[in-house]
C-alpha cells in the first residue's frame, strides 16, 4: 500500500508544530476568529459539563495560550456554565466556541477550526467519566455518508475566511 500524497511520516508533537495562524468559527459563520502565535496543549475533557456544552460525549479544547486571539467577524455569546467558568458559543446557530475561567486565558474548541486535523490533543481530563461506549466507537462498522454529496446545498461556512457571508447568490 502506498501512503496517501502529503502524509508526512508522524513526527513528536513538539511546541513548535503548534505555531502559526490558525482560523475557525462556527457553523454558520456569523463569528470567526483568528489565532496567531502558539497555542497551549490541546485536551480532551470527559466532564458531564463539557460533555453538555459540546451536545457530545467529550469537549476537545486548546488553549490560546501565548497566542493572540482576535474575533475577525461577531462575538461569541457567553453562558456561565458554573461559578467561576464561561462557555462561548454563536447565539445564531449554537457551535460551541469557548471555555474560560474568569480571568484566565480562554481555551478554544477544536472542532470550530478550519483545520482540527492540525491540533491534536495532548492529554485528557476527567478520564474517569468518560461514557464507556466512547472507547470502541472507532470499532463500528462505517456506513456511508452522503452529507458531501454535490446535490446537498450547505449553509455551513467554508473552512476559510470569507470576505461576506452569507454569500450572495447570482444564480
Ligand atoms: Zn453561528
Ligand atoms: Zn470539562
């Protein structure tokens, strides 16, 4: 078997593979933001919080870190979530966005950025309450999906910045 075209062999994660521009936001791309510099450690946490705020099972979060946060198009509407911790997410379509201690530096969903592929999650947290069916999940049988079908037509924002959105549409 050939490897497929790109696929560097799999090197350390080290700080620096972490660092750059990144961009994200949510679904359907009222708020979008931009990340420059170098993110923390990526985590998955297994909390019933998080696993509440993200509708899933777990909640993969980076933190922004060192890294310059800039919302490039809304905001995201916060909901404290318990005494000391606020969860952003888009008051439009309801993708979850953030998590921040007051005062602390926020931590991002990976999920929400345009490449999550890039932002592998060094640890976890709260592992003991991870739902017990999220182990084997990978082992299930695939059935095909037709979400990327051309005939279905998205509302969902590009993996990219866009100049307007929603786009208008000429046809
Ligand atoms: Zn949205
Ligand atoms: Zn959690």
């Amino acid at each position: 078997m050939t490897r497929p075209a790109g696929r560097k062999r799999q090197r350390p994660m080290s700080e620096g593979t972490r660092t750059g521009v990144f961009t994200g936001g949510c679904q359907c791309g009222a708020v979008r933001f931009r990340v420059e510099g170098t993110l923390g450690r990526g985590c998955v946490c297994h909390c019933r919080m998080c696993q509440k705020a993200a509708g899933n099972i777990f909640l993969p979060l980076i933190s922004v870190q060192q890294a310059q946060l800039r919302w490039t198009r809304g905001e995201p509407k916060m909901f404290r979530s318990s005494e000391t911790i606020q969860r952003g997410f888009c008051a439009d379509c309801g993708t979850p966005l953030t998590y921040q201690h007051d005062g602390g530096i926020p931590e991002l969903t990976i999920g929400s950025f345009d490449h999550p592929e890039q932002l592998e999650p060094q640890v976890q947290a709260n592992a003991e309450r991870t739902i017990p069916w999220a182990a084997t999940i990978f082992e299930k049988r695939n059935v095909t999906q037709t979400l990327d079908a051309a005939w279905i037509k998205t509302y969902q924002h590009p993996d990219h910045d866009t100049e307007t959105w929603p786009q208008e549409t000429s046809e």
